[in-house]
C-alpha cells in the first residue's frame, strides 16, 4: 500500500485520522518544508521491524569466517597514562 504524505500542520490537526490510517493503510509520511521529517507507522509493524533476529552467539556461529582458520590477535598495550 502506498503511503500518504501529510504535512506537519494536517498531521497535528488530524492526529487521531493518522494513527487510524497508519493502523489500516500502512505507513504514513510527515513532511517538513516539503522535505520527510518523520514516518508513522502501527504498533504492530513496529513490532515486527524492531524485533530482535537472533543473538550474538547466533551470529558469531553463522559467521562465515568460522572454521575458516583466521586469528586476531589482541594487542598487549597497556593503556595510557592520563594525568587527572
């Protein structure tokens, strides 16, 4: 569904119409000066774009780098020191 563009003033003065479209119609644009300032979108689209994939572990171990013999070495510096 294509989205509707709404200037900053029709998006104040129609707020509740833009949550009910966001709701039903998908994703509705806020402009500025005619440039995009904001995108609204349902709780529920937000939800699901938002939602984690995974975790770190996940990602480490679908790395294509794994198994493929690479070292990194850590550097031994010691920090600096810093007169407080």
């Amino acid at each position: 569904m294509a989205d509707q563009r709404w200037t900053v003033a029709e998006a104040k003065a129609r707020f509740s119409e833009l949550i009910d479209r966001a709701n039903a119609k998908g994703p509705q644009t806020i402009t500025r000066n005619g440039r995009t300032a904001a995108v609204i979108v349902s709780a529920e689209e937000w939800e699901r774009k938002s939602r984690r994939k995974g975790n770190l572990a996940e990602f480490f171990a679908a790395s294509p780098l794994r198994g493929s013999g690479l070292v990194v070495e850590r550097a031994k510096d010691r920090p600096r020191k810093v007169d407080l």
